[in-house]
C-alpha cells in the first residue's frame, strides 16, 4: 500500500513512500510552479555494485508514518535555509528494486537554480542521515547485508 502524507493549504508539497515504481513525470509535474525559475530533481537508482562488491537487487523497507513526517521536516528545513523555495516533492520506494530502478525521486521548485541546487542536495543528504528507511542488499541469490538507507 502506498502512503502519502496530506499536503498544507499554504504549500504545494508532496510526500510519499511507495511501493509501485516512481515516476519521474509525477514527481515534476508536482513540483512545477509558474513561480519557478528551476526545478532540480534527484533520481537515486539502484547500481550493480557496492565498493567494488557486486550486487543483484535491493530490498528497502521503511517505517512510513515517521517517513513522512521526517520528509515534511526536510522541507521546512530547506525553507529555512531557503525561503523562496517553492516546493518540495520527495518520493521513496519499498520493495525488491533490480538494477537501475530508482529507489528515490526528489524535486525542489524554486525561482533560482543555485538555490534549487542546493536545497535539493541537502534533501537528499538529510533524508540518507534521518529517515527511518533501510535497505537489504543482495549480493547472490543467498547471500545479502542490512544497511540503514545512507
């Protein structure tokens, strides 16, 4: 089942964990603003390999009530940095993911792009560091190691 979290009347913000795959139309359309002069977007994808170690999958779990609650505190951070950011779109998978899927989509709609640059690189670290997501990842059929999503 896929959750979202409500959006504010005074923002155009969107949260959601996910386990169909994601959609980077979605994602931006979301974002897009005709007081944009920007819109970044990050797509994380799964890669075939972990420092040098060769994977097959990833499986991601999250706990999604305090997800979203950690995505919502994401944007008021990046508004506080960023004031004139105008949205915030981030979207995360859960499930199997095989290569080259993408595991996570954020957007950040701002009339500049050096803010947009840089509010959308701090969702994304932000996010690795808080939110409660993790990842198994497969190195065989058998063989797999748990990581917190960073």
């Amino acid at each position: 089942m896929d959750a979202t979290l409500p959006l504010s009347s005074t923002q155009r913000d969107h949260f959601a964990i996910a386990f169909a795959p994601l959609s980077l139309a979605e994602v931006y359309a979301l974002a897009d603003d005709p007081g944009n002069g920007a819109i970044v977007v990050m797509s994380g994808m799964v890669r075939n390999q972990t420092d040098g170690r060769p994977v097959i999958a990833l499986e991601y779990q999250a706990y999604e009530p305090m997800a979203l609650k950690v995505f919502s505190q994401i944007a008021a951070e990046i508004r506080g940095d960023w004031p004139e950011v105008r949205t915030v779109v981030i979207h995360h998978r859960t499930g199997r993911l095989e290569i080259g899927e993408i595991s996570v989509l954020i957007a950040v709609g701002c009339p500049h792009r050096a803010e947009a640059f840089a509010a959308c690189q701090s969702a994304i670290d932000t996010l690795k560091q808080n939110a409660p997501i993790w990842k198994k990842e497969w190195f065989s059929a058998e063989e797999y190691q748990w990581s917190k999503c960073c």
